[in-house]
C-alpha cells in the first residue's frame, strides 16, 4: 500500500476561505441594473426581490456566485435587468452589511431600507399582518 504524503485530501482544502479577509472594490449600479432587498428564497437558485424602484421580481441567481455565496433573506443585491422579462432579472452581485451601509451614505440606496435585518419590510411601509406585543403586556394576564 502507497504511503500518505500529505496532510490531507480534498475536504481539507475545501473548507479554507483565503479570500473571506480581502477589501473588494465598491461596484455601483450601470444601466440595466437594479438595488434590491431579497424578500424569500424560493428554491433551485431563485429568490423574490423587491427592487428600489418600487418592482417585485422573479430573480436568478447566476452560476458563478450559486455555491460559493449564500444569498439569504434581507440580503442587498445588485441586480441585471433583462430587457425582454420585466418582472424578471438575474443576481449579480452581493453586498455585505459594511457595503450596504457605505452605498447608503452615498445615496445609492433609500433612507428607509432596513440593511442588517431579516425582516425584509421597508420602514416607511404599513404590514397589516405585523402584530407587535410587548413581553410585560403578557405578563399581566
């Protein structure tokens, strides 16, 4: 029997994320280009954004990022339209909460996005289906 070398096969290398600690260059929105908020995965790499100029759309979240960058709910992404399905568009990038802090300091995104959350509903927006309670109320009964 051949004699192990190394320290270890594939699973060791796979769990190593070099690039986790780099600073990435800030990427603004070009035509045909959309800010959204994601409000559900929907499954097989789908999700439901809602869109900053006020549009609810089907996205895809596109090959390259699939497996190697989670996209969860309240997430901001940058999306690609696409010029024959307008309730449709394509993942392209995602941001993380610094990003979206930064991108909405410049104006890029509205003062009423919520960025760190996973409630999904913008602030300025009334959820007939919100119902708060505060833990002492609870206690009196």
């Amino acid at each position: 029997m051949p004699k192990n070398k190394g320290k270890g096969g594939k699973n060791r290398k796979r769990g190593k994320n070099e690039n986790e600690e780099e600073k990435r260059e800030l990427v603004y929105k070009e035509d045909g280009q959309e800010y959204a908020q994601v409000v559900r995965m929907v499954g097989n790499g789908r999700l439901e954004a809602q869109c900053i100029d006020g549009k609810k759309r089907m996205c895809h979240i596109r090959g390259k990022m699939r497996k190697k960058v989670w996209v969860g709910n309240g997430d901001i992404v940058l999306l690609g339209l696409r010029d024959y399905q307008d309730e449709k568009a394509d993942v392209i990038l995602k941001y993380t909460a610094d990003e979206a802090r930064v991108l909405k300091q410049y104006g890029e995104l509205p003062e009423n996005i919520r960025i760190n959350d996973t409630d999904v509903v913008l602030e300025g927006e009334d959820n007939e289906n919100a119902e708060f309670f505060d833990f002492d109320d609870v206690a009196d009964i």
